[in-house]
C-alpha cells in the first residue's frame, strides 16, 4: 500500500499532507515529516535527517525501530563518559568528540553499535535478548543497567547472560541535554 500511495503522488505532482502514527510509514512515504508530541512540533525535516540528528530525545526515541539507544551518564573534558552505579563504568572518547562536560545523554542508533571479539574494545556488557529475525538478529545488552540493542549477523550465537564488547564510531554518536531533551 505504501508503494502505491508513493507512486500516486508522484503521479498527481501536488502536494499532499498525509498524518500517521506510523513512523515506518512517515518515513517511507514523506519528502519531509513534521514529528509531532502532544500538540507540539519537534522537529521538521527530510526522513534521513531526522533520523541521522534528531533535535530531542523524544524524536530519537520514536524515529527509528528499534529506536536510538539513551544512555545516561556524565561527560568530562578528556572525553569520558562514565554511567552506572557510582559511575563504574566508562567509555573513552576523544576529547574532541563532544566539546560538552556534566551530566548528558548519550545517543547511538543501534546498526552503529557492533558487537567486539576482542574483550574491552568500547565497553563490556551482558546479553538481556537476543532476537532472531532472518535477515539480521537484534542483540539488547544491560550496560550497567541501561538497555542498549545492537544489530548482529542473522547467525549470532551469542547466549543471554554472556559478556561480550560493543563499539561504535564516535562520529555516529547524538549529544542531549538530560534536564531539556534537546540535542547539544
């Protein structure tokens, strides 16, 4: 249906405002969406850019299944982000990478998390789920309590309760604000 909606208003030329609640199908149909929350526009823009820099939390959190990984923490200037019970673990990253310091939220979608062999790569966290979809096996790891899923090869074998390491590329990484929601 989709592909048939598309293909008809490419046909007509004319502009249309079709309103969902389904963001696969915002996503797939619109030349640009308008993320709506309780009456309020969030964010305005063509479905990649929404999807690569979205303005807030709520619009990282709805756009995208599954949705951008938020993980709470504190950020110093050498570019560590330490989260968890008294802030017992930490994620290096280059000073450079964030200009930011305090309590953030840290934001990565989860295609940018990759599951490590080496021990320790980025940060080391236990297998909650694991699920299988065919083409692809979604991974959810604790990360000191904080749920972060991660895309894996449709043969993972990894087991819940295992430890494994994760990494992702710093420039994948959204900065929020944690009193306001909104990117940095």
């Amino acid at each position: 249906m989709r592909a048939y909606i598309k293909q008809l208003h490419k046909q007509l030329g004319i502009t249309t405002l079709y309103v969902t609640h389904d963001q696969v199908e915002a996503m797939t149909l619109a030349d640009r969406v308008v993320v709506m929350s309780a009456a309020r526009v969030q964010q305005i823009g063509t479905p990649l850019e929404i999807y690569r820099n979205p303005a807030n939390t709520f619009v990282a959190g709805f756009v995208g299944s599954p949705p951008m990984n938020l993980l709470r923490g504190d950020l110093d200037k050498r570019g560590t982000f330490q989260l968890g019970p008294e802030k017992s673990k930490a994620i290096d990253l280059s000073p450079e990478s964030n200009g930011r310091e305090g309590e953030i939220i840290m934001g990565v979608r989860p295609e940018h998390v990759i599951l490590m062999p080496d021990r320790g790569a980025l940060g080391d966290a236990t297998i909650s789920s694991v699920e299988t979809t065919g083409d692809l096996t979604w991974v959810t790891l604790d990360f000191t309590g904080q749920p972060m899923i991660c895309r894996a090869a449709p043969d993972f074998s990894g087991q819940i309760g295992q430890e494994v390491s994760f990494g992702f590329a710093e420039a994948t990484v959204s900065w929020f604000d944690p009193d306001t929601g909104l990117r940095r």
